[in-house]
C-alpha cells in the first residue's frame, strides 16, 4: 500500500522538513540529515528506512532544494534512490567541480563583472544524471522548492499540491533544481519550458534564497492552502494549528561570531563594494538571505513558544563560520572538511534560538541538537506506527480475510 501524499486525517501530527540554501555548505544539513536517518534506523531496526517515509513535506531553498530532491527521488522500485550519507559523499566528491576554484582574486573579480563566476555546466549535467526524468509529481513525499521568475519578477513556488491545479508545475525536478540554485553572480539565470494539453509554461529563474533562504514558512503555508482546499468545510483557522505540526528546520551555516561588515567600511562602498568584500563574499547577496533565514526562525519560535509546542520545533543552525568559510562556493578540500566538522560539532552544541537584537544564536534548551534529534525521530516513528496501525485497519475493514501475519508496507 503505497503512502498517500495528502495531508493524512488519521494521524495526529502534521511532519515538515526544511532545508536553507547556502551552496557548498550544504555539506552541513547533509551531515545532520545523516545522523537523523541513521537515529530512524537504528530505533526502527530497519537499515532501509529513509527520511522520506516520515515526513508529509520536506522543502528545500537553492541547495537545499537539491537535497530535497535527492531524499525523495525515487528508484525503480519506488523507494528513495539516495540515501542521507549519499547526500553527504555528493557534496564532498562534486562540491569542487561545480566551483572550481581561482586562486586569484583580481581574476576572479573581472570575471564576475562580465557575467556569472561559474557556467554552471557541470553542476547542471550532473543534476540531470542523478534525477534522471524524475518530476516533481513523481517525489516520494510532498515537495516545495521556491524559485524566483526573472521574467515576471515574481516567486514560482515548485509545490507538490499544486501540479493537480496547475499541471504545467510539474516540471523535471532537475530543471527545478537547477533553477534554484541559480545564485545571482555566481550561476547563470535557467530556462525552460513545461508543455501540458491545457497550458504550456515558460519559467526564468535565479536563486530560491531571494524569496526565501529557509523555507519553512513556505512549507507551512502550502499545507494550509492544501487543507482548506481539501475540506470545503474545514475551520480555515485550523491549517494554521500549529499545534499540529511537527518541524524540523535546519539551517547551512552564517558568519555572525566576528561580524563582517561594518557601517564605517559600507559608508565607503559603491556598486562595486556591495557586491564584493575583501573576504571574497558578497555583501548584498548575505544580506538578502540571512535577513529572511533569520525573521522566519524567530517568528516560528515565538508562536510555536505561545503556543506551548516549543518542543515540536527544531531549528539546528551554526552561526560561528570563520568568513572565508561562509561563502557558498569555497569548495577546497580544506573548507569542505572545516564544514564537515562544523556539522559534526554542531550536533554537540545545546538547542538554540536567533536573538534578533545580537543577531546571535542563544541557547534556550539544556539538551543539545542531538539528543533533540533523537526525540524526534521516536515522534516521528510513533506518528508513522499510527497510520500504518490505522492504514491496516482500515484495510481489513475492505479485506476481511487478510492474515493476521500478512504486511502492509506504507513507503
């Protein structure tokens, strides 16, 4: 019996999964991810259990839109081709030739001026070879990744709940992938195009991270548009119960322990200066995505706080990269591994908050982000074993002489 992907009336808890962009720091979430499926596994005693049989949506920004892909692009049998620690080997084995690196800053900058630093080639042939035709209608759980249109100067939002209504999102979660990605100065703009019966659509995106860096909110609010259209007669103040949903959010990484920009320098700066800093970043491009990563952890903690669920929310983010190590293309095997150990760190440290006024994360939980993780995954689990439990019933009410031994597996 194969996993609805509709919101499930019969379990107690609404799962969502999201994913912030960032680049070459998705080694990061790749890392948590990791432990995660590993914790699924080991408390399920089921080495084939995968993240996407346990979340209703997972959503994901620019890189992170790539790891949701992967966690629920299927194989031939209709279960998750890649695993968490495959995620991982991806961005440790490839990070280097989608950025290949110029040791030379003064290079590195002319180019730029004259387009975007990297032509995007092989990350795009590489995406296409992992995701095959896969669509986004053919994910193995609901997906949101959030793009922005060039064209129309509006967000195009690639929502899993959306291909039955508009047949023509349903694109190949490569080109979505490819799409958001496309970070201004450092990846060329995507085209392409979606041919259906009723309506064709041309698309014309840059990075998700300009709508939305952490997409969680997006997530939420694709699950309320989904409720109220489902139940005509649904109280529109419950697709927003929070407390209801179960949320893991996990974030790529930012500089915020030595801060890197200072209204003294900026006062100085031009067009030129915005968009480059002696570090290497990219001022306006940090700007625009941690301002918006930031607003939705703290608004999502304030409510799920008032509302007395604080502990059906996770945000796992790390705040103390070194500067050079924040940029999203610095992939030498030196920074991937700086990365990899700041993800394996990042699981020792205690649960954690945005303080708006320091711009610092403070811990709020005496338990660190991994033994959380691990309450999760028992909720996560309880939650499934409540649908499998009620799916079975169910089926036996239509099937009355199923076996008492027989199984029902719910992907």
């Amino acid at each position: 019996m194969e996993r609805t992907k509709s919101i499930p009336a019969d379990g107690k808890l609404i799962t969502v999964l999201s994913i912030d962009g960032g680049g070459v720091r998705g080694v990061i979430p790749a890392i948590i991810l990791d432990f995660l499926e590993t914790q699924l596994q080991e408390l399920e005693g089921d080495d084939g259990a995968r993240i996407a049989d346990y979340f209703d949506v997972i959503a994901g920004t620019s890189t992170g839109g790539l790891i949701t892909a992967m966690l629920t692009t299927p194989d031939k049998n209709k279960r998750p081709l890649f695993s968490a620690k495959d995620i991982k080997k991806f961005y440790l084995q490839k990070s280097h030739k989608i950025f290949q690196q110029d040791c030379c800053m003064v290079t590195k900058i002319v180019k730029n001026m004259c387009g975007p630093l990297y032509d995007g080639k092989y990350l795009q042939k590489c995406i296409k070879k992992k995701l095959n035709d896969t669509r986004l209608g053919d994910a193995l759980s609901n997906v949101v990744i959030p793009t922005f249109d060039i064209k129309t100067l509006q967000p195009a939002i690639f929502s899993s709940y959306e291909i039955e209504e508009k047949p023509y999102m349903n694109a190949l979660l490569s080109d979505i992938c490819i799409g958001t990605s496309a970070a201004p100065t450092f990846l060329p703009p995507h085209y392409f195009k979606t041919n259906h019966e009723k309506k064709a659509r041309k698309f014309n995106l840059i990075d998700g991270g300009v709508v939305a860096n952490n997409p969680t909110l997006i997530a939420m609010a694709e699950i309320a548009k989904q409720l109220i259209r489902k139940n005509e007669d649904f109280d529109k103040a419950h697709s927003l119960d929070y407390h209801r949903y179960l949320v893991i959010s996990i974030g790529t990484g930012e500089c915020k322990s030595t801060r890197k920009y200072t209204a003294g320098k900026a006062s100085k700066w031009g067009l030129f200066g915005w968009w480059f800093n002696a570090c290497g970043s990219n001022p306006l491009v940090d700007i625009f995505t941690q301002a918006s990563t930031d607003m939705v952890d703290f608004h999502l903690s304030v409510v799920f706080k008032a509302l007395e669920v604080q502990t059906n929310y996770l945000r796992i983010q790390e705040t103390g990269l070194e500067r050079t190590s924040s940029s999203l293309d610095r992939a030498t095997t030196e920074n991937l591994d700086y990365l990899s150990k700041a993800g394996e760190d990042l699981l020792k440290k205690k649960v954690s908050t945005v303080d708006l006024e320091t711009g610092e994360f403070k811990p709020y939980r005496e338990e660190t982000n991994e033994e959380v993780l691990v309450e999760f995954a028992k909720k996560l689990i309880d939650e499934k074993h409540l649908r499998d439990l009620k799916a079975r019933s169910t089926l036996k009410e239509t099937k009355p002489n199923l076996g008492p031994h027989e199984k029902i597996s719910i992907a």
